[in-house]
C-alpha cells in the first residue's frame, strides 16, 4: 500500500479493534499517517465503491471526514488480493470510544450539525445490509430471544409493542450515517468533529439517527435516554425542523435504539465476538431499556 499510494517508507502499523466486519489499520509514514480500510470479504463486491462515493457527497456537503486518498491509477478503491481497499488521511484527535466519555455541550451541538448535513445529501444509494437498522428489530429479537434474561425479555417485547403501531411511512426519510456511535465519531484536539465510516449509511428515518445518538453515542451522560433524544430532537429541529409524526414517534424509536443496542451485542457474542466493546453494547442497550421501564 505504501508503493501504491507513494506514501514513502512506513514506519510502523497496528491494527484499530473497534468495529466488527471490515479491518482497519493505522500505517504511520513521514510526516503524517493514513487509516487503511480493508472491506470484509463477506460484503457486497460494490459496498466498498458505493462507500467512496458517499464520503465523497459527504465532503462536498461540508462533512467533516478524513481525505480519501487515489492509488497510482487514480482509483479511491484499490484491490489487492481479492480484497479491496480504501486509503484515507488519518484524522488527528480520538474518537469517544477512546475518551470513555459522551460528547457535551458544543460537541455534542457540532454532532448535530454533521448529522442534518448528512441528511442534507441528495443521494440514493443501493441499499447495504444492516442488522442494526431499528426496523429489523423484530427479525433480530426472534435471533437472540434465547440470550434474553425475562427482564430483557420484557423490555424487548415493549419495544416490539411500539412499531407494530407506529405509522412508518409518515416520517420523512433521508441518507442516514446510521452508525453514529463513540467510534465513529473523533473528536480534533481544536474541537473539532469528524465522522468517520459511511459503509452503513443507507436512506432510513431520520429518526433513527436520533435515536442513536442519544441512546448510544450519548451513553455515560447523566440524563436517562428518554431526555437525551429528545435534547437530540431539540438540537437537529433547530437546524431542520421535525414534523408532528417524528416528535410523536420520539420515544417509540429511543426505546427502539436502546433495544438495537442490546441484540446487536447479544448477536456478536453469538456470533464469537466477545471482548469489552461487545459487552458494552449489551450494557448500553439493557440500561437503555431500563432508562424507558
């Protein structure tokens, strides 16, 4: 990759752990350092061009992602033994996950304000696979309802209870992040935001951005998810004003999210992925739940 993309010789590399399908590495070169993004395999053979091309729009709208870098042949996407590959500037600063701490205040503010531009984008994708989506929530809860303690149980069925009477097609829809979580959002020693990661970006409600927001990337805050959605809602309205039906459907999605949370984890540690970033997401979500109990 060095050769590839003229990044002279590389002085070290190491492997980012968090996330759970593609492999990232941090490649520090003289005088600066890029991210490698190798996409899994397992993934749609044009995920890894759709993601180039939404960091691209999201750039132009004013997004704040790092730089994505073109190989020798002036392709953003590089293939190399069957795998492929994006290069991009590695973005100075540290993501939430890595500060243990949510954003507050001015950062969470600047959040905001790079989720309404995302949600500015006139872009309609292919849409990619997401199991996260709080509308498969339904076909993940039947997955790992075996892993569910009868109080989890409980909270997950309240939840359920909730979108079987919510009307759907009434809430506007855009191009959503859909993965706005502590690691995916870095935080630039001026203060500055980056949003990092778009292969999940698919056109959802713009309430489920939201939602996530406020149960997961906000997790740690004092406030009960329950008032940080809404502090969310309040946040995104002032920039782009939500309607009737999204300010109803407020906590039936808050709910939602903290449930995603919970079987999304449950559904790794199934799946062989167990460490601390799984058992957070189990944290998150079961606390989460409580939080609307």
């Amino acid at each position: 990759m060095a050769r590839e993309y003229s990044l002279g010789p590389v002085r070290e590399w190491s492997l980012l752990t968090t996330g759970y399908e593609d492999c990232n590495l941090r490649v520090d070169v003289d005088p600066f350092g890029v991210v490698v993004k190798v996409f899994a395999l397992a993934r749609p053979r044009w995920t890894a061009h759709r993601t180039a091309s939404l960091i691209t729009a999201a750039r132009d709208a004013g997004v704040r992602h790092p730089r994505l870098r073109a190989d020798a042949s002036g392709r953003l996407v590089h293939e190399y033994d069957r795998h492929q590959l994006m290069v991009m500037d590695l973005a100075p600063g540290r993501t939430f996950y890595d500060l243990g701490r949510p954003p507050a205040g001015a950062e969470l503010a600047a959040v905001v304000r790079q989720a309404a531009l995302i949600h500015s984008i006139d872009a309609h994708p292919e849409p990619v696979p997401d199991p996260w989506a709080i509308e498969n929530l339904v076909p993940l809860a039947a997955r790992v309802r075996d892993l569910l303690s009868a109080e989890q149980r409980r909270m997950v069925d309240t939840a359920i209870s909730g979108f079987t009477v919510l009307d759907l097609p009434a809430l506007p829809r855009a191009l959503i992040h859909a993965d706005l979580t502590a690691g995916n959002v870095l935080l630039g020693p001026d203060g500055s935001m980056s949003i990092l990661d778009f292969a999940l970006a698919n056109r959802w409600p713009r309430l489920q951005e939201i939602a996530v927001i406020g149960a997961s990337l906000l997790h740690g805050s004092v406030s009960p998810v329950p008032g940080r959605v809404r502090e969310v809602a309040s946040l995104y309205s002032s920039l782009s004003p939500l309607t009737s039906p999204e300010w109803d459907a407020l906590d039936t999605f808050g709910r939602g999210a903290a449930a995603m949370e919970l079987l999304g984890g449950l559904d790794q540690w199934r799946q062989g992925n167990r460490g601390d970033e799984t058992d957070a997401l189990v944290e998150i979500g079961t606390s989460g739940l409580r939080d609307y109990a």
